[in-house]
C-alpha cells in the first residue's frame, strides 16, 4: 500500500464507506428518478437479479462497484428516467442501469475526501443473466440493498488493496 | 437567446435523452437537439452544423469530453460555442482541467433541471 492508499484505509475511515455508498445511490434515484430509494426492514431475498452493471475504480481506489436489479426494476428506472413504458423499454434499460452505476460511482468517491481526483472511472459494463461467477481478487467488499418501488437494488463495492 | 441548436455529448443515449429533457424543463428555447456518442462524433457534427451550445460528459470512449474540448478550442470557425461539461467526474481537478481546456461551465450528474438552468443559462446570456 502506497502512502495515498495508507491515508484513505485509515484516516478517511472505511467504516464510513458504506453509509456514504448508500447515499450516492440514495441520491442518484431522487435527483435521476425522482424517486427516493427505501431502506428494508429486513434483507430482501435477491433472487432474480439478472441485470448486473459495473464500473471499475482506479487510482487510489482500485476496484469494481456493482449495481444488480431485475429487468423488471431495470425497464421501470428506464421508464422513469426516459418516460417510456416500462414493458417496452429494450436496449435503454441496460443504458439506463449502467449510467445509474456510473453516476453512483462518481457520486460516492466526490464524497470520500481525496478520492475525486485520485480515483478514475472505466465506462459501465452492463451484464444480463444471473448464472455467472466475478472473479476480482478483492480484499475487502461493501454490499448493500435498497429497494426500488419495492424491489430490490443490491449495491457492491469490491476493494483491491 | 432564443431557438438555439443545442448539441448533447454523451456516449449513452439514455442520459443524452435526460440532459434534453432538463433543456427542455430550464426553459431555454431550443429549436434543435444534435447528438453525439463521443468527442469525435462531436467534432464531426460541429463541422458540419451551425450550433449555439455545447453540452458534453468527459469520460467517453474514443475520445473524451477535455480532449474534444480542446480540439475545438483549436477551430476558428467553433471555438466560440460554449460547452457546459455535464458528468461524474465532479472533482476540483477535474473542474480546473475542463475550464482550462476551454469549457464555460460544470455540472455534477446527478443534476436537476434547476442546476442545468443555472449553468447554462449565464453562458448563453455571455456568449457575443
């Protein structure tokens, strides 16, 4: 660990990362969505999720975060973010997750102080399907779920050291 | 300044539609929306198009938004069009790179009209 990597594990405090996460995505659906995002009471199952977007981090930060919903809840963000009928919404709903992951990634690391300079983001990559295994060689990951219009949204952060 | 060609750079379309949408709700009059995937698309479209205003995200494959920014700074017949960069890259450095390449504005995504209102519209009131 380089000293920048030393100073943002220790001083910027990692435990703070998770609350911060969930308020850049918090954010991005009421300002993108207009539509505020609601915490469960209890975890919700995550079965079904087969939209997957991802935005890695480099710099740093290096790693992936990962946004994962059903297509159902991918076509209403695009309905939402575009005003199109959700049934219909085709090639946008995988535009639109990928651009709500982009936009969570950017948001969070503004927020985390050193970050917004020393961190890069790739373009969002999104996948459909379920039935895959990510191999990222993290050290450490943040993972937690919101719901949208009452599904759920699972947010993940993978961290390489 | 009144039915401006407006030309949104982004390379997904989705978040092309939402930055016209938020034009369209500050309430500028646009006549015409031109897009482009990224900041070579652009430069194209630029060349071959008489355009008011230019609103671009950065981090785009290809070529991205301070590149473009640049390159058009370098065209005598463009390097007067206003651009308002609209992307998550919302660093101070980031800031500073882009204003001194050439834009006349930031905005953060996520953004609200009202903010897109509030960038833009001092750029077009400034432009000669």
């Amino acid at each position: 660990m380089n000293p920048s990597n030393s100073a943002l594990g220790s001083a910027l405090g990692r435990e703070c990362w998770l609350p911060t996460l969930q308020l850049a995505m918090q954010e991005v659906f009421e300002l993108m969505l207009a539509c505020p995002l609601e915490v469960p009471a209890e975890p919700p199952p995550e079965d079904g999720l087969d939209i997957t977007a991802m935005v890695g981090l480099a710099g740093q930060l290096c790693g992936i975060l990962t946004v994962r919903c059903s297509s159902k809840s991918a076509g209403r963000m695009a309905s939402r973010m575009l005003g199109i009928d959700a049934e219909k919404a085709g090639p946008e709903m995988w535009d639109a997750v990928g651009e709500i992951c982009n936009m969570v990634a950017g948001n969070f690391k503004n927020k985390i102080a050193g970050l917004g300079d020393g961190c890069m983001l790739s373009v969002p990559t999104v996948i459909t399907g379920s039935e895959y295994n990510l191999h990222s060689m993290v050290n450490d990951e943040m993972h937690t779920v919101l719901l949208f219009e009452g599904e759920p949204v699972v947010l993940s952060l993978e961290v390489h050291n | 300044m009144d039915n401006i060609c407006a030309l949104i750079v982004d390379d997904s379309s989705v978040m092309r539609k939402i930055v016209e949408r938020s034009l369209r709700q500050a309430g500028l009059s646009i006549a015409q929306v031109l897009e482009a995937g990224n900041g070579a698309e652009a430069l194209a479209v630029v060349q071959k198009n008489k355009v008011d205003l230019i609103l671009c995200d950065i981090n785009m494959p290809v070529m991205d938004g301070l590149e473009f920014v640049k390159q058009l700074s370098s065209m005598e017949t463009a390097k007067a069009v206003p651009v308002v960069m609209i992307t998550t890259e919302g660093s101070e450095g980031h800031v500073v790179q882009a204003l001194s390449a050439g834009a006349r504005g930031y905005i953060r995504k996520p953004f609200t009209p009202e903010q897109v209102k509030e960038h833009v519209l001092p750029v077009l009131e400034a432009k000669p």
